[in-house]
C-alpha cells in the first residue's frame, strides 16, 4: 500500500506528502478547512439542510458543465 502513495507522491511532485501521519494538520487548521468547504457549497443547499441532496447535486454539477442524471446523483 505505501509503495502506491510513494509513486503517486514523487509524480505528483510532492514526495513529502507520502507519509499521511506527517501530513495531519492541527485541530484548528482543520476546523477551519472544513468550515471553507461548508461554506463553499452552502449557496447549494437550497433547503438549507446542512447537506446537498440529490437535486442540489445536480444543480451544482451543471453549473460545472457535467450534467448527471437523477440515477447518478
């Protein structure tokens, strides 16, 4: 298993990276990061739910230009 993240970081460029535990943020960067990502996609809850449902998936994927059907989403 570590020989894949060892390839894929020296072709990614980032062979520092291949070691998770040494990539752990802390608890604030973290909390701070998820709450970027929240606020990201809270122009898509419509319903304002806390969570994107399939409909508002759909929505969002459109606007990115890939239009998924109701059985993918």
């Amino acid at each position: 298993m570590s020989f894949g993240r060892e390839v894929l970081g020296h072709l990614l460029g980032c062979p520092e990276r291949t070691a998770w535990q040494e990539c752990m943020e802390s608890e604030t960067a973290e909390t701070s990061r998820a709450e970027k990502f929240k606020n990201a996609f809270e122009k898509y809850d419509d319903d304002k739910s806390g969570s994107i449902c399939s409909k508002e998936l759909r929505k969002l994927s459109a606007e990115l230009g890939d239009e998924i059907s109701e059985d993918e989403a």
